[in-house]
C-alpha cells in the first residue's frame, strides 16, 4: 500500500503563496483605513479688541457737550459765526446759521476764512463745524475735491450734523476727498490715540456719494469715524432717527468703516469698507429697514458687514466680505460674552435677509447669525472660511440654497436655535464636517448636498459616519497590528486543513458514487 507524502509539491506552492499573500493582503487591507480628520481647534483671528479708554471716552465726551452748547446759540444766528475754544476745547467752533439756502465751503471761506488754509492745494478747515437744525452743507468735488480736517495730538476739528443735514458729492470724474490731517507730520493723521477728526450726525441726514472718506475717527460707534446716530432722547420714548446713504463711496482706514445707531431706512450701495481698525460696516442699536446693495468689505481689524442689538427688516444682497479678521456677515442679539450682563443687554434682531452674497477667506465665519428670529440666509456663496455659517443663542432662521465650500471647521455649524430653523437645498463641500447640529430634532434638515467633508454629519458633538465592513475590518486590523501576524500564524494551517477536509469529502462522495453504480 503507498503512503501520500504529507507535503506534496502542489501543497507545498499552495503554502508558500498563502504565507505570502495573506498577510500582504491583511496589512493592505489595515493600512487602507485612515483615521478621519479630527476638528480643526478654534479660529486662528485675532480680532482688534474693543476696549474702553478712559481718555478717549472723555474726549468723545468733551466734543458731544461742545455740540450741544453751540447748538442752543444757533437758533438766534444770521450768519454763521466762529466761536472760541472754551477749555478744555482746543479749536473752535464754526456754527452755521439756520437757514433755506444751503452752504457750501467756498461761501464758508469766504465769509470765515480764518477756519481755513489751503495747503497744497487742499482745503484745510481747521476749525469744528456745526451744523444745526435747519442748516444745510454740501461739500462738492466739483469746487473742493480735496477736503482735510485738522487733526494733531494737540487737536482735532470734527463735523457734527446735529439735526441738520451734510450732502458730500462728487461724480464719477471728480470724486471728493475727505481725511484728516496732521500739519507737523505734512500727512494724514495715522494715531487714533490721542484723538482723531470724524464726520458724525445727531438726529440729522448725511448723504456721501462718489467720495474717498479715510483716516478719521477714534473711538467705539459715536466718534468712530463716519456715524449717524438718532437724536438724544429719555430712555422711554422714540427720538427722531438718523437718515442717509453712501453710494459709490470708499470708507477706509477709520476706526469703524461706517457705524450707525438708531438709524432708519438708510441705502448703502456699491461701497467699498477696506483696512478700517475695526469692522467694515456697522449698523447699531434698532437701525432698521436698511438696503445694503453691491458692496464690498474687506481688510478690516473685526467683521467686514455686522448688523447689531435690536436691528430689524434689513436687506443685505449681493455684497462681498473677504479678508477679515473676524467674519465676514454677523448679525446679532448684543450679547458678546457669556455674562448676566450680556444676557441681560441682548435685544434680538429680527426678520433680516442675507441673499446672494460671496464670503470668502475670512478669519472666523463667512456668516454668523447669533439670535433674533426670522432671519434668511439664502443664495450665498462662503469659501474657505472658518466656518461656512455658523448659527447660536437660539436663533430662528431658514438656511436655503447656499453654497458652501472648503471651510476649515464645518460648512454649516449649529450651536443652538429656536423653532422653525431649517437647513434646506445647500450645496456642501470640503471641510471638517458639513453639518453639524446640537441634536436630532431641533434644525430640520432636507434636501442638502454634502460631498468632500471627513465627516458628513456631527450630532450633539460626535460625528455620525456611515462605516461598511471593509472600513470596520480595516480599522480592525489598523489599529491591533498583532492581528495580522496572528491571523497569519493561525490563518494559513486553517486555510490548509480546511482545503484537505473539502477534498477529502470529495473523495468520499466519489467513493459512494462508485459503490452505488
């Protein structure tokens, strides 16, 4: 009787190829799983504190009540008139008389030329200028295309609207030109500091058009650099708003772009807010029924567009906010700090619109909604931000056909909201996450399209991935690498007693055929 060798040749290749192949399968097959991306930190802005000085409050200060001194003389004025600095005022004070007809800087020269120096051919007024109610202003490129306010560290000349109106126009061929200006220094005034000229109206209008206005103002809203702001009033009744517009203006290198506060119905269109210390543009305190067309921000040492504490009905269309330091479109309730305080001091902002507009590589998100309810945000473009948009302190609002792409941390980022806020129809790519939410039931989410992210979805902070079982065996195997030797070890003497037992019930079966035949 022959005996079969235990290691035939057949057996012996067999062998041999499991030896190698199965364990360069298991470590193929370990190393194709790669561990997902984990969430990027916080975003890396730094965005230019707002802090109160003590010196630059009391200046601030010193020009409101020099304003409304000069004021109350007005009424029974002629002709406008130089008033001396009283201390602690460091220039005087040019007041305009009220009257139909309205003034114009050639006429003010010449009747007060000592508030003014041409200097290089610019006008330099070197004296405040009041304009009180019932007084008109208008600065035009066409007779004064270059217009500087005196501003030193020894002082500074401002224009103050109180209740009457400044209309500053250029055109197309001849915008006009308006900043302060440092004598000693033969340039514009760079040190906000020490206190620096601004452009500000009180319950009163100011129209800007096809104008370049830089380099001006100091302080947080009032003395900013460009403000309107409603007229004083007691805490428990309305005051008359602040009216206006810029068109075709470049509002730059200011502390703020463009503040304003207690404001209505106001239309900025096709303007550009660029390098300004702090934010772009900024509407404050229930400034309301604003249109916000066409415009660019951009450069700026906070958010490019924020809209502010108690700010309604406001449209914001087709601008473009890129290159900020915080995020390019916010709109909020006031609270910026987790305090009684804050909490206490929210005032939401309601039914506001952010459609078709582009946010791009800005340092925090392309949108930030934080409050308020009936907020729309749709039609948008946000690329590379930190966060595509980002929604929190219980905000009620509709997310709809955006499109979202490569942000850092998530496409669109909900902290927390209110009933009725849905996320629908966007488009999201690249990314951290494309969505995430605080739970399953508080955003209603349909019909997105999330593509390219690590992670589509992050529910209540973990993220939701739809593994299959070659990802499930891989991270198996990716993670415990004394598997694939075990596997080895083990797998091959398996894999060979169980080709010998099959063949052997081969056999067998052949054997019963034959018997039964």
């Amino acid at each position: 009787m022959l005996v079969r060798p235990e290691l035939s040749g057949r057996r012996l290749a067999i062998g041999l190829v499991l030896v190698t192949v199965l364990p360069a399968l298991l470590v193929f097959i370990a190393m194709s799983y790669q561990r997902p991306e984990l969430p990027p930190g916080p975003p890396a802005y730094n965005p230019l504190p707002l802090t109160k000085d003590p010196v630059l409050d009391a200046m601030q200060a010193r020009e409101l009540q020099r304003s409304r001194r000069v004021t109350e003389a007005a009424p029974t004025l002629t002709a406008p008139v130089l008033l001396p600095a009283s201390f602690p005022e460091t220039l005087p004070t040019l007041v305009l008389a009220p009257r139909e007809a309205p003034y114009d800087l050639g006429e003010l020269q010449e009747s007060v030329p000592e508030a003014f120096e041409v200097v290089d051919g610019a006008l330099l007024i070197r004296a405040s200028i009041e304009v009180p109610p019932g007084s008109r202003l208008t600065v035009s490129g066409a007779t004064n295309s270059d217009v500087r306010l005196l501003s030193s560290p020894t002082g500074f000349a401002v224009i103050i609207v109180r209740g009457g109106t400044l209309d500053i126009s250029g055109d197309e061929q001849t915008p006009v030109r308006i900043s302060s200006w440092d004598p000693d220094a033969a340039d514009v005034d760079t040190e906000p500091a020490d206190g620096r000229s601004f452009l500000l109206t009180i319950g009163g209008r100011m129209d800007i058009a096809h104008a370049d206005v830089g380099y001006l103002g100091f302080g947080t809203g009032t003395s900013s650099g460009v403000a309107w702001r409603g007229a004083d009033h007691a805490t428990d009744v309305s005051g008359t708003k602040a009216v206006g517009s810029a068109t075709d203006a470049v509002l730059h290198d200011n502390w703020f772009g463009a503040y304003t506060f207690e404001a209505q119905g106001m239309r900025f269109l096709d303007s550009t807010f660029r390098d300004n210390a702090a934010y772009g543009f900024d509407p404050h305190d229930l400034s309301n029924d604003f249109l916000v067309q066409g415009n660019v921000a951009h450069g700026n040492g906070r958010h490019g567009f924020i809209v502010s504490r108690g700010c309604d009905r406001n449209v914001l269309q087709d601008n473009v906010a890129y290159d900020n330091r915080g995020h390019g479109f916010m709109i909020d309730d006031g609270r910026s700090e987790d305090t009684d305080y804050a909490d206490a001091a929210r005032l939401p902002s309601n039914d506001n619109q952010l459609i078709g507009n582009h946010a791009y590589d800005n340092d925090g998100s392309g949108v930030e909604i934080e409050g308020g309810s009936g907020t729309v945000v749709r039609g948008n473009l946000l690329e590379r931000n930190h966060v595509g948009i980002r929604v929190k302190n219980d905000a009620s609002l509709v997310i709809q056909d955006n499109r979202v792409a490569d942000s850092r941390l998530a496409g669109v980022d909900v902290l927390s909201a209110g009933d009725g806020a849905e996320v629908v129809r966007n488009d999201i790519t690249g990314g951290w996450a494309s969505v995430s939410v605080p739970d399953a039931t508080s955003v209603r989410l349909s019909a997105n399209t999330l593509s390219g992210a690590s992670t589509p979805m992050v529910v209540a902070g973990e993220p939701q991935r739809d593994e299959g079982v070659t990802t499930a065996v891989a991270k198996v195997f990716r993670w415990n690498p004394l598997l694939v030797l075990w596997t080895a070890i083990l797998g091959i003497p398996t894999v060979l007693a169980l080709t010998s037992l099959v063949r052997a019930a081969v056999r067998a079966g052949r054997r019963r055929s034959l018997r039964a035949q």
